[in-house]
C-alpha cells in the first residue's frame, strides 16, 4: 500500500497540523510502510519537520516553486503587519488572502493530480481545511486516488475563518472517509457536516520521549508550563492573569512559556505590570526533540486555556511525561482530559483558572497521582502502539473502498475507534 500524506505547506515550528502529519509519516516509515509527504509548496531546507522526515527517510514531493513560497511569505508578513496595526482590516484582508489563495492553488491542481499518479499512491491522507487541501483532493479525485481528509479542529471554527470552511465543503463529497481526532470532535462533524458518506475517529499520535525518565517529584518551585501559538486563541493573557491571582495564595509558582506568536510582546508587558515578570521564563520556540523532552521534565503542571481546540498536541505530550493538565473545556479536549489527570476549566474564566492552579500546586501526592493517570492515559489513547493499528486499519478501509473493512482490517483495540 502506497500512502500519500498531503498538505499545502508547513506553517512553521508551532504547528499542530504540521506535528501530526510528521508523526503519522516518520512511525510509519519506520515500520517498513511505502510513504511520501505531498506539499503543494515547499519549504526551507533547514524547517525542522522537513528535516525529521529526511532523517526518517520518507520522500517529501513538492509541486509550486521555491520563489512561489517565498512571494506568500512575504505577503503573509505585510498582510499580519497590516492586520495588526489596523485590526478593523482582519476580515477583509482574511477574505482578499483567501481568494488570491484559492487562485493560486487551483493552478498546480493538475501538476497535483500528475504527481500522485507518478507516485502510484493508493490513498492520500489530507489534513487542514485551506484552499491548498481542496486543491488537493480535487488532483487526488481526478487521478482515481481515494482520499481520508482528516478534520483536526471543528468545522467553521474560528468563527473568523468560517466563510473558508463553507467553500471548503465542496470538496467533502470526493473524499472517501472523514476522520475527526476524538468522538466529541467526531460528533460535531456529523452535526455541522451532515452528509459526509463516512466518519471516523483518527487519534493524534504523541512520540514517548520521556525514554523512562521519572515524572518531576516536586521542589522548593511549582512550575506551571504553556507550550503552543502566543496567540489569542490559545489564552495566553487568560493564564497570564491567573497565574499572577495564583501567586497571591501560593508564591512558589512559576510560569514557563514555550512558543512564539503575535500576542509575545504584549504578554511580555503584562507581565511587568501584574509585577510577575521575575517569575515568567519565556523560553521561546522549541524545534526539536531535545528542547521538547527539557522543557516538559521541567514542569509540575501543564496549562493549556484554550478558546478553541481540537486535541492538541502539547497536551498529549504533557500527558507523555506523566504531567496533570489543566485545560479549556472546549474541542476534544474533554475527551482527552478525565477528572483523574487534569482539570477542566471554562474558557476565559480567570478566576477558576487561578483556582485550579492553586489547588494542584499546594497538594504534592495528588499531583502525583494525576501525573501517573495522565501517563497511563497517553498510553491508551496517543501513542504509537495505540493508534498505529488503528491509522493502518482506516487507509486499508479507504484503499480498499469497503464500507465496514471486515476483510481489509485488523481488529481495533483503540478505545475511540469507531465508523460511522
């Protein structure tokens, strides 16, 4: 079985898409599996994913040009300049990109389609609802090549980018199969997304990088650790907020903040004038394994305030190094999260925050005992041994065009396989 995994590009290093195509592709080559990593734009040689994919030894295709990528580089950097010194023009600017976009993909929709059938795929895996992965599915429609499309937030969401997702959804019907990252995920599909021929859950796959290395155990510091986009959307100022009313009950928590984003500066600045900046450590981005492992063994509690989600990835890491989790009830991320490795919080809502960060930090064993929950839940749920049979299970379905794969499939053990 060939397997193709498609997308329009790589958006840098804090990318759950991103993260979740590499892992798919490195742990299935690895396992002995034909792969190739179809972009319809390339990416610089030294982007850390792209790299991890030539170390696997997977073939990595791409059809536009280097000088192409770099021209929509360069106008993604003027349009988020504009957009962030005029915020009134984020709609429109978003709707203009949106069009340009969609023109410029549905160009290199043919090379597309010439380079699966050179690829000989039997299936092309989809991921990230963008004019680029309808251009895609349509090549893919057009050279015979059945297509997963894997939903990795909710349909419609953000809000702001909506108006995408309704043309997006004319390209659903030449797909195959729809795989959604978790059964609540997979039942807000079926409700915004009716007629879809076929649903399934496709969980995320988190690398064990802990290699054995025991859970931190406490210390003098309760480290509190935020690790996605600095941007609105994640809640970065929300846990900024209350980690500062936190530290009015309890002073030995410190917060550690891994990415980078728009919202940096500002969040920064905050910081100093909630008088918490000597215990904020921005650490920046992480790229590799190696920063990824350091940062995590560092911390006592994960927070994660999200205002929409799907299953993030940094939270099945968390849970990998056997951390308890505070998260935004929203997404898939009560499926994720059991009253046993985490708390749930409502979205924006500073004060529960600050309450839940209070409560896990003053008490040592029951972080302990979430953290070893949260361990033995990744286990379960994100990694490699538990979803791999499940991937393999869905592209032989989908390869094979059957309806149920009764003949076609292993038996899946995964506690959130299901089709629909």
């Amino acid at each position: 079985m060939r397997i193709v995994l498609a997308k329009t590009q790589f958006l840098g290093a804090i990318s759950g898409a991103d993260e979740t195509l590499v892992t798919y592709a490195t742990l299935l080559q690895g396992q002995g599996h034909d792969v190739s990593v179809l972009l319809l734009f390339p990416c610089p040689p030294q982007d850390q994913r792209y790299l991890r994919l030539q170390a696997a030894g997977v073939s990595v295709v791409t059809i536009a040009s280097t000088p192409v990528r770099a021209t929509l580089e360069a106008a993604r950097g003027v349009a988020r300049r504009v957009m962030d010194t005029f915020p009134p023009a984020q709609k429109l600017l978003r709707k203009r990109a949106h069009e340009i976009s969609s023109g410029l993909t549905f160009k290199y929709q043919p090379r597309c389609a010439e380079a699966l059938r050179a690829l000989r795929a039997d299936l092309v895996h989809v991921v990230t609802p963008d004019p680029g992965a309808m251009a895609l599915i349509r090549a893919a429609h057009a050279a015979g090549v059945p297509v997963l499309y894997q939903e990795l937030g909710i349909p419609y969401h953000p809000p702001d980018f909506a108006f995408s997702y309704q043309e997006f959804t004319a390209v659903l019907p030449l797909c195959a199969e729809v795989a959604a990252l978790s059964p609540s995920l997979a039942r807000q599909c079926r409700e915004r997304l009716p007629d879809l021929k076929r649903l399934s859950v496709l969980p995320i796959i988190a690398n064990d990088l802990r290699n054995g290395h025991p859970a931190r155990d406490g210390g003098a510091e309760v480290n509190v650790g935020f690790a996605a986009r600095i941007e609105h959307l994640k809640g970065p100022l929300t846990l900024l907020e209350s980690f500062a009313l936190a530290r009015r009950s309890d002073a030995r928590l410190r917060l550690l903040v891994a990415g980078a984003g728009s919202l940096e500066p500002k969040l920064k600045s905050r910081a100093a004038a909630l008088g918490v900046a000597a215990d904020c450590e921005f650490v920046g981005l992480y790229t590799n394994a190696a920063q990824r492992k350091a940062f995590m063994e560092r911390l006592d509690i994960f927070a994660l305030p999200s205002l929409t989600e799907g299953t993030p990835n940094s939270i099945a890491e968390a849970m990998s190094f056997g951390v308890p989790v505070i998260a935004s009830d929203v997404g898939g991320i009560p499926d994720t999260l059991t009253a046993q490795t985490g708390v749930l919080v409502s979205p924006g809502d500073v004060a529960t925050l600050a309450e839940a960060l209070v409560s896990v930090a003053r008490d040592a064993d029951s972080r302990r005992r979430m953290g070893r929950a949260a361990r033995e839940r990744y286990e379960t749920l994100f990694s490699p041994q538990a979803v791999l049979p499940t991937l393999l299970n869905v592209y032989r379905r989908v390869a094979d065009g059957s309806l149920h794969g009764a003949d076609a499939t292993e038996p899946d053990a995964h506690p959130w396989a299901q089709v629909c």
